[in-house]
C-alpha cells in the first residue's frame, strides 16, 4: 500500500472535516480518524487527517495529544504535516495555537512555519495581520462572544505574540499579491529576522493557492483549510499524486435523518430558526438539566414517532442572552458539558431508532456526539456548503455524518444537506 503524502492534525472535529474536504477537492484520498488510532489504516489513502478535541484542553494536554497525534503520522509515512486550527483562530492569552505550534516544530527539529487561517468562501480574510470575519474585524464578529475562546483582537500578530517565545512577523498582501515567489523570497527574509512564524495576508482562493505552492517544501504547514487549496498540486507537479476524480464518491447510506446542533453562533442560531419554520424541534436546556430533568429521555421520547415521518431537529442553540444566564448560574464549562453530554445521548438514541444520517452542527458536539457513536474513521466525501463534506463512518454499521463548523453553512444548511443523501 501506497504511503499517505500528507499528515494533518486539527485540534477539532468540524475542523478535521473542512480540512479534509478542502484536500478531497484536490483529488486526494482522504480519510479522517478520530482520536490517534492504535493500529494503522488498513485502506490507500494520499492524506490522514486525525481530529482531536484539543482546541480548548488545557495547554499541556493539548500539546500531549498533538505530539501523540504527529508521531502517529510520522510513522505512517507522511511526507509533510499540517496543523489544523479555526479559521477565526479561536484560543485564548494562553494558547493553545502557539503553543502546540511550538511543540510540533521543535519534533521535527525545525524552526519556521507559516501561519494562515484565511477562508475567503466563508468570509475569512488577511489584511495586514488583521483578521475579518465577512466585513468586519474578529472583534467586532459573533466571536466576541465566543463561550469558550471568546476573540477580542483581530490583530493575529498580537494575538500569537502573547503565545509563544518566537518571534512572530508578516507576509503583507502587497507580497502575496506577487505570487509564490515572492512569498517565499519573504519567507527567507523573515527567517534571518529570528522570526519563527509569520502570519500570512490572504484575500481570495487565488492568494490561498499561491501561498500553499509557496510552502511546498515547509515540514510544517498550519493554518486553516484554505492554505491547503495549493497542497494537492504540490505533490502532483512532483509525480506523487495522480489525477482522482473519484476521491470524493461515498456509498449511498439508507435509514432515517436527523439534525442536532448544539453550536451558539450566529450562523448556527439563524440556520436553527430557518428549520422552525417548517419543521420540528426540542431544544435542550442545560438549567433543566442541571435541576435533575430528564432531557434527553424527554427528547427522545419526543422525536420517536415524528423521526418516522421525516427529520427533527433536537438543538442545544441559544442566543447570547441565554448563553451568559447559563454560564453565570452554572459556569461556563459546565453548562457547555450538559449540553454536549445530553446531545451525545441523544445522538445514541437516534440511531437506535434507526437514524443513519445524521448533520451535527458545532465543533465541540461534533466531538461529543462521534465519540458516543463509537466513530473512530471516516472517509470523506463531497462538499454541502464550503468546509463541511459529508462522511462515512467506517464501522460495522455504516452513518453517515455532516459534521458542521458552528460558523460555517447557509441559512438552509440541514435541508440543503439532507437533501443531498435522500
């Protein structure tokens, strides 16, 4: 069997996915395991993508995982390895972005990489260090109100620069612009200033392109999964990677649908009011959970006969009132973890009632929810909406999963993707 070529590790779930789709799109076989698996694959594949659940551990541990993780793929084989964060690069004064960053760098005994989470088809921009979310800065975006990595500079400079010891400097947009070669004569520049990272201007797919081309001999690529849009050509102008016009294909999957989303971000709350209009829904409330009430059960319970004649949607969604009443009567890890544990459950019970398609909506859940499905590998198929593909759990009883980044889809996303596995 062929050795894989390229060897990610995002620090979520939803993050594994659109990273994986984006390399999918490429042309290249790709799978997603979930957690570092104990054994290696036993099926082809050109990329390995281990997703953890490591955004929001604390440092140490996140760093535990992600060194577990790179030595997994090192010994697959992998010629070259990408660090996979948010394309809003949610973390916190204390990591766990530079952090990890440092520790995978000093593993492979080098010494520079780039760091890039522009996604300009989801409104993720680059300008001088400064990152937009659609048109306005980080700061000013939904993510200032971020339960757990709540961002509140948009500055990428600063925000690294008070993770880690290495010096952090810029690739401005007047250098992308140039194209590949500029970028890397910037690259070299930047090095003999003692950087160890640069944050890297991105404004379309096209800068995106240029700067993977430009990191075709980098150990170490991070960013978010727009960088890797050059990476497949990389590896195909060197005669590694042929022409796949089939990776994306999946077997049809057939069983009953189901939406739970437990993410509270803008997109997610709009693409939850969207589905009430015209079909069902039981929102999970983490103060009746926490005064002893059931949900779950009573969720289940609920969807049982009404699963039968079409998908429901069991969400966990709030806006931010409801989210900082939570946090400020039960704190705010905890309320999250009622949450995520009772969709988890409820997941599990959807499936014993014979769901098999099945859209999650929120990193964290998307976590939960694999882990309590007993998922451990998927292979990745084609995109619904830019960075969320459908998958095939590979295991005895195939589901199919769209796990979405809380920020990411349409307004119409569950119907836009259920429509799809009909």
């Amino acid at each position: 069997m062929s050795r894989p070529l390229i060897g990610c590790i995002a620090d979520d779930f939803t993050g594994g996915t659109d990273l994986a789709s984006t390399l999918v799109q490429g042309g290249m076989r790709t799978v997603q395991v979930i957690g570092v698996p104990k054994t290696p694959l036993s099926e082809p594949t050109d990329a390995i993508v281990v997703a953890l659940k490591s955004r929001t551990l604390p440092v140490d541990q996140a760093i535990e995982e992600s060194l577990a993780a790179l030595e997994y793929l090192k010994a697959a084989g992998c010629r070259q390895f990408f660090f996979k964060y948010c394309s809003t690069f949610d973390s916190t004064k204390q990591g766990n972005i530079g952090p990890v960053a440092d520790a995978l760098l000093e593993n492979l005994g080098e010494t520079f990489a780039l760091m890039c989470p522009a996604f300009p088809q989801n409104g993720r921009t680059l300008y001088n260090g400064y990152l937009f979310v659609g048109d306005v800065p980080l700061n000013e975006s939904g993510m200032r109100n971020h339960p757990l990595t709540p961002m509140t500079d948009a500055n990428l400079i600063r925000v690294l620069q008070s993770q880690t010891q290495g010096k952090v400097g810029l690739v401005p947009f007047s250098t992308v612009s140039c194209g590949a070669e500029a970028i890397r004569k910037r690259f070299l520049t930047a090095q003999e200033q003692g950087c160890r990272y640069v944050i890297v201007d991105a404004l379309t797919d096209d800068n995106l392109k240029a700067i993977g081309e430009s990191a075709r001999d980098h150990v170490l690529i991070t960013g978010g999964s727009g960088v890797a849009l050059g990476l497949p050509q990389n590896f195909r102008e060197q005669g590694l990677l042929p022409h796949a016009s089939t990776a994306s294909e999946l077997p049809e999957v057939g069983g009953l649908s189901a939406v739970i989303a437990g993410s509270c971000s803008n997109a997610t709350n709009a693409q939850v009011k969207y589905w009430q209009q015209s079909r069902p829904s039981f929102k999970i409330d983490p103060l009746l959970i926490a005064s002893g009430q059931d949900v779950a059960s009573e969720a289940l319970a609920w969807a049982k006969d009404k699963v039968q004649s079409g998908p429901v949607l069991i969400y966990g969604s709030a806006d931010p009132s409801e989210v900082r009443i939570a946090q400020e009567k039960l704190g705010a890890q905890h309320a999250g973890a009622l949450v995520e544990d009772s969709l988890a459950r409820v997941a599990k019970g959807l499936c014993a009632l014979g769901v098999r398609k099945l859209v999650v909506a929120g990193g964290e859940t998307s976590g939960a929810v694999v882990k309590a499905l007993e998922v451990d590998t998927l292979r990745i198929g084609a995109p619904i909406d830019p960075g969320v593909p459908w998958t095939l759990g590979l295991q005895q009883t195939p589901i199919a999963l769209a796990l979405k980044s809380g920020n990411f889809g349409s307004v119409d996303f569950f119907e836009k993707a259920l429509k799809q596995v009909r």
